[in-house]
C-alpha cells in the first residue's frame, strides 16, 4: 500500500506552520512538488552551475554533465532506446507545437485527433489548417469518452498523423494507445502522443506501446514548471526540420550559411531551464522510488469512493465513464443550469478544498455538448482518503443551499 503519510512529509506546502494547509484536489492542472525537487533547483542557483554544452570552465562542465545525466534518466522512465531521442522544451504544448511545425506537412495532409483533445493538442493542428492547407478530421469518441476503434478504423485511411491524448484531462480515460499506433502504423501513419496527463499515474513504456511521438510536461508530474520533453524515435527525429532556430542549434555559421547540429541540439535553440530539467530529473527520481501498482491502487480507491459518493447527488452529473476506474485519477461533474466556479469558491472557502472548476481547456467539448462548465477533483500520490470525505461533506453542505 501505498505509504502516503510519509509522502506528505516531501511536501513543505502540506506541512506548513502558521498558514492553511489546501486539500489540493487539481493536480490535473500542476502537480505539487516535492522538497528534493526544490532543493536539487535551489542547488543549481547556489552552487554556482552554468551554461550547458557551452563553457569549458568547471561550472560549464559541471552543468553540461548534469543536464545530460537527466537526459539519461528521462530517457530511461519512459524507456526510450536512447537518450538522444529526448528533447527538452518547456511545456507539452511547445512539444507539440514543435512537432507540428517541423514533421513537414503540407496542404491537404490529413491529421486525425479526437474530439475531447485539450487545446494544446487541437489548436495547432487548426492552426496549419489555416496556415497551409492541412485537413483536420475529428475522431468522435463513444458516448462515455473512452476511445471509438471503429469509428478510429473507418477514418484512419488516407491519414499521415493521429495525435491523440494518452489520459484525457476533462474525463481521465486513457486511450489503447498501443491498439491505436497499431492500427496507425498498420496504414502508413504516425502516432503523436500528448502525455500530459499520464507520467505521474501510469507507467508509459514507448517501445511497448510503440508511440513514434510522445510529449508531456515536467510540472504534472511532481516537477518544475516551465520543463517539458518531446520524445521521437531517432529514425523520425532525424527526419524533422527544426521550429525554432538560434544559438545552440548549429555547429558553425557565416553571414550567409550555418550547419545544424544534430539531434537532439538542433532542437534545443537558445539558453535552457537548466535549474527546471535537474528538478525534472529529481522528480523523476522520486517517482521511480515509488510502486506504480501502489500508485494506481491508491487513485482507484479514492476514485471509486468519490464516484459513489457524487452518485448518491442526484443533479450531479459525471463526465466520462461511470465506473471511476476508467477514469485515472479524475473526478469531473457539472450540474445544470449551474455556474460550477460558485461552488469550487465555496469549497475553498468553507475548508479549504482547491479543485478545478471551467472548461478545463478543452472547450470545443463544452461547445459541443452544450454544458456551461463543470468541477474538476484531481488527486495524486499526497491524497488522503480523509481529504475526499472532507470534500463530499462540503459539497454535500453546498448542495443543500443551492
Ligand atoms: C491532456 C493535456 N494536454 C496538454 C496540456 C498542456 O500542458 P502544458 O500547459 O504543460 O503545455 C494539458 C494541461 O493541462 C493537458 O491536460
């Protein structure tokens, strides 16, 4: 079982004196962090590191050595044949965007997402669309969110990328990805992953699953913010033109020439996050000192409890499937004719209680469906179930004033 009482010990925000102390139910949004991220940051600031890949003094040397070793280590997590198959960005949305810019479409390419994609995953494919001339086709999802292979199959013909969410944000369901890149693969297409969501819950191994592309973000996953990887086979990476260009990406250059580096340097343009990838690398860390079955069967429990729980509300209403199993470590509901930011005031008010209320950047679902907004709990390993029981008691004080 997971021993979540001495992880709540790594969090200074869940043990601070003299201040409240939140019940953060929205790590959907940004995961807390632990102390040995912060100290590792904190550490590169005081200690004098430099600039990577750069200096050749000590502190040059120093820093150069430690970036690469956290390449190694992310490269190993998702368990990626080698290290330069990892580039860092600074976010899951540059990732993306970086993909889309340098995979060298061209008007009329087809691009296959689906139709919950947060808009990370869905406005730079419109983007293109507008800019070059890409076609952008919309896989509609079943009913209850979880993934459609048939209606996946019947448009896959024709299509040179599908970019599809791992764990979703609005619902929490995690796609077949290994079913979907085979199916993609199967007819000449790639496969983009956004991870966003699934790196501090699930293990993600790319050579099973066998996803060409795989972003995600560094703070969704107990690390710094501002830190995001764009994983790519090396095959395929070899192949990409660079988005952003400048110092670090060449080897050399005149006033009318230059000479790319090769990957993943020519990917990285400009002066890193180095203090976010060593935080990146410690919050790695962290997370493989954990068991992962302990991790999901954490969130299962707490899921299922707080399931039943907005079952017993009868205006409440659940997105995604009804058995929190299926949906990871994310609880999202809406009432009717109710604005749901009312009520994650009040619970932050009342006790405390952050959760996440909105579209959840996933509007064209919200568009689509015809719902206002919705209240988004979303749990991770620091979580307790007295917390949960701390939540439904408030809301269920809300509902009776509603
Ligand atoms: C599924 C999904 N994709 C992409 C993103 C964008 O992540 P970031 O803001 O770190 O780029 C998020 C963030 O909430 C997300 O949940």
């Amino acid at each position: 079982m997971l021993d979540v009482n001495k992880i709540r010990e790594d969090f200074s925000v869940l043990n601070r004196r003299g201040s409240y102390i939140p019940i953060y139910f929205d790590s959907a949004c940004m995961s807390l962090k632990p102390d040995q991220v912060v100290k590792v940051m904190d550490d590169y600031y005081k200690e004098g590191f430099a600039c990577v890949g750069r200096s050749a003094h000590r502190s040059g040397v120093q820093a150069t050595k430690k970036v690469k070793e956290v390449r190694g280590i992310v490269a190993k997590f998702i368990n990626a044949k080698n290290e330069n198959e990892i580039i860092f960005t600074r976010n899951t949305t540059e990732s993306i965007n970086l993909f889309a810019n340098s995979v060298g479409l061209s008007k009329g390419d087809i691009v296959l997402i689906t139709d919950k994609e947060h808009n990370s995953n869905l406005i730079p494919w419109l983007f293109l669309r507008d800019k070059i001339g890409i076609i952008v086709k919309i896989i509609p999802c079943n009913g209850d969110g979880t993934f459609s292979i048939d209606n996946f199959s019947e448009m896959i013909s024709g299509a040179k990328i599908v970019s599809v969410v791992h764990t979703s944000n609005l619902d929490g369901v995690t796609n077949p990805i290994k079913e979907i890149s085979q199916i993609a693969h199967k007819n000449g297409a790639l496969i983009f992953v956004d991870g966003a969501q699934g790196m501090a819950h699930k293990k993600i191994d790319v050579r099973d699953l066998d996803i060409d592309f795989l972003a995600f973000s560094g703070h969704k996953m107990l690390g710094p913010t501002g830190t995001g990887v764009l994983y790519g086979k090396a095959s395929l990476l070899e192949k990409l033109t660079p988005f952003m260009v400048g110092g670090n990406t060449v080897s050399n250059s005149t006033y009318t020439n230059y000479e790319f580096l090769g990957v993943p340097d020519k990917f990285e343009a400009g002066l890193q996050d180095y203090a976010g990838i060593l935080g990146l690398g410690e919050a790695i860390k962290y997370l493989n000192n954990l068991d992962w079955e302990e991790i999901e069967e954490h969130e299962l429990k707490l899921n299922t409890y707080l399931t039943e729980e907005l079952k017993k509300i009868s205006k409440i209403k659940i997105i995604g499937p009804e058995n929190g199993a299926e949906r990871s470590s994310v609880v999202n509901f809406y009432i009717e004719g109710v604005d749901m930011n009312k009520i994650a005031i009040m619970l932050d008010e009342m006790a405390n209680v952050e959760v996440r209320s909105g579209r959840h950047c996933v509007h064209s679902w919200f568009e689509d469906k015809k719902i206002y907004n919705s209240l988004r709990v979303s749990f991770s390993i620091y979580n307790t179930m007295e917390e949960a029981e701390i939540f439904i008691t408030n809301l269920n004080k809300i509902m009776k004033i509603l």
